[in-house]
C-alpha cells in the first residue's frame, strides 16, 4: 500500500459533519457531500435518503479524474471547479485542497452564486481539517499505537469468515 | 489507498480488474453482482460504449461483513480494456489497494495479454505503486473455449512471479470468487501489516 491512506477519526469526523451540516444550511442545498479522490465517501448532509450516495461517491470522483486528465492534456494543474446545470437540480463539485472533492446538489431554492461562495469558505475549513488528519494519522504511525489497531489481530479465520 | 473510518467503524478498500479488451472483465463484476445477496451490494454501474464495451469503468461495491467490529467494504472496479482507452484506464488505478489481471486463455490473445500486462505496470509505476508489491491475482478466463493455451505455459509468460491464478470462465461463475476471494484476503492482510 502506497501509505497515503486516509484514516478518519472520530473528533475529526464530527469536525467535517459540522462543516458540512452548515453548508448545506447556508446554501439552502438538498444534499451536501464529501468524496475523496479514490470515490470513498466520507461524510454527508441533507436528504440523502432517496440517493445512492455510493454509486455518486464513485461516479463524482471519476468525474474529477476524467476532468484532471483533459486539465493536464491542456497544461493546467486541475479543473477545481464542475458545474453540472439540470432541468431541476444542479450539481457543483469542487475539489480541495488537492485530495477531496466536496458536491452540493441544489435546487431552484439557492442559486450557483450562494454555492460558490459558501463552499469557498467552506473548503478553507475543510483544509484545515484534512491537514489536522495528516497530521494526526503520521503520529499515530509514528507512536507504536499497534495495541489499539483492530487490524493488527486480524486472523486468518476473520477473512475466512467474510466469504462463508 | 484503502479508506479507514474510525467512527463510522468502517474499512474501505479499492480492487481493480485489469486486462486486454474483452478478456471479461465486466463479465466478472457482473457474476459477481448477480450471485452476491442484495444486502451485500450496492448498484452495478457501467460507463459503456451502445455496444456494450466498457467506456470508462464498471463500479461494484460490496460490503462483506464484519472484522473485530469494522464494517469491511470492496469497491470493485474495471479498466475498459481497449487499447485507446489508455488515459482513462491509468485514472481508474488511483488509489488501489489490489488488483486482479484477467487474462484470455485463447492462443491468439497471448499477445494482447502482455501487452495489457506492459500497460499495466506502467501505468501502476506512473501512480507511484509497484505490480510486485500490490497484492496481485491472475484469473485466466475462457477456459471452456475450445483454442485455449495450457496454464503452464500462460502463467509461465504472464506470471513468472507466480502469485495466486486462477482458471476461469466467467460467463457462467467458475474461478470468478475464488479469484476476488483470494485478491481481497491480500488486501486485508497487507491492511494488517500497515496498521
């Protein structure tokens, strides 16, 4: 594994539900969420009931790839900006600090200028947050934290066990 | 880069499916898909061609169960494996945790497997990852095909490593779990390593 993976702890997690929880409050959007690079989904505001918030996690981010690829091909670092116009709903996806991507899904109720400007505020926190992450979790690898991890008592009957 | 959520007590871990066009790949997700419990799996998503052939990649996520309380989850992706697609094939290796390479057993694609299995480290080398050091599983698929080449001499021209293989057919479900059931233990052993 390359050791970039993304670990998320609890302080942090509800650091970003409540970004997130504001957000979608002040954009006045129907759903709010948090993709990383890969199509993970990391956390998310709003009716999210009637969506399948995996399939869009995972198609979001290969929009972004598809995107950074034309963006490299044209001499540009990254498109951090998708706007997606619908009959009813729009969607704007930008992407942070290099390594999430945040999606607002709104409706004639807000407006691309209100989102514009709140995610930009937004996603200055969120850097900030995701920083506080890297930080962290290079700690945590750092300090023998072996006892703690659940993986390190992994047995070969728990994988096993998954399959039956 | 597999995906660790403390306080959604989850493990997210990315598999890509690798191989030369028509090797059936698709057609492994798609078994996968039709024989996992609707519990288990999430939709299957496809970007294809009218004509069926793979666009951009097919999405499967599956959540298998519990490890000491950690919800385990596979996303589960395919490369369109035609030879143009190359751009769109190196974005879908970002962030991945194991990849399965989907060989076709018939003689005359001998040569568009290595040639995939060229495409393949390079890209992954182009991301930053090494094929030798990513848990790694070889399927060769089509073996009810009447022109196939013997295992021995594929897996000598393919896998010299000689990681895990398997013999498949796809369509019909033969080799396709043992090969995602064996891919997916690497994962989640090198997970244990790391953490």
């Amino acid at each position: 594994m390359s050791g970039s993976d993304l670990i998320m702890y609890e302080e942090e997690f509800s650091r970003i539900d409540d970004e997130l929880q504001r957000l979608y409050v002040q954009t006045n959007a129907k759903v709010v969420f948090l993709v990383d690079k890969n199509g993970q989904l990391i956390a998310s505001a709003g009716e999210t009931r009637d969506i399948d918030t995996t399939s869009l996690a995972s198609l979001t981010a290969g929009n972004i790839a598809a995107t950074g690829g034309i963006a490299r091909l044209l001499g540009e670092k990254e498109f951090t900006i998708l706007f997606h116009e619908g009959e009813k709903d729009n969607i704007h996806i930008s992407l942070i600090g290099q390594r999430v991507i945040l999606v607002v899904i709104f409706d004639k109720r807000s407006s691309l200028g209100l989102v514009r400007l709140r995610v930009k505020k937004a996603s200055e926190a969120l850097v900030k947050i995701f920083n506080d992450i890297t930080t962290k979790s290079e700690k945590e690898k750092s300090v023998d934290s072996f006892d703690e991890s659940p993986f390190a008592e992994i047995s070969d009957e728990d994988i096993d066990n998954l399959f039956r | 880069m597999s995906f660790i959520n403390y306080s959604s007590r989850e493990i997210n871990c990315k598999i890509v499916y690798y191989g030369p066009g028509l090797c059936g790949k698709t057609t492994n997700l798609q078994y996968v898909y039709k024989k996992t419990n609707p519990d288990q799996k999430g939709k299957l998503i496809s970007l294809a061609t009218e004509t069926e052939r793979t666009l951009f990649f097919d999405f499967l996520p599956l959540a298998l169960g519990d490890i000491k309380g950690f919800k385990v989850r596979f996303h589960l992706y395919t490369v369109p494996g035609q030879v143009f697609y190359a751009a769109s094939r190196k974005l879908i290796l970002k962030g991945v945790d194991g990849v399965v390479f989907v060989a076709d057993s018939q003689i005359e694609r001998m040569e568009a497997n290595i040639e995939s299995l060229e495409d393949l480290r390079i890209n992954l080398g182009e991301q930053g990852y090494d094929l030798d050091k990513l848990p790694y599983t070889v399927q060769y698929n089509k073996r009810d095909l009447p022109n196939v080449a013997p295992v021995d001499s594929m897996n000598k021209l393919l896998n010299p490593r000689n990681v895990p293989h398997f013999e498949g057919i796809a369509v019909t479900g033969p080799g396709v779990f043992e090969t995602l059931k064996n891919v997916a233990k690497q994962v989640l052993i090198e997970l244990k390593k790391h953490y």
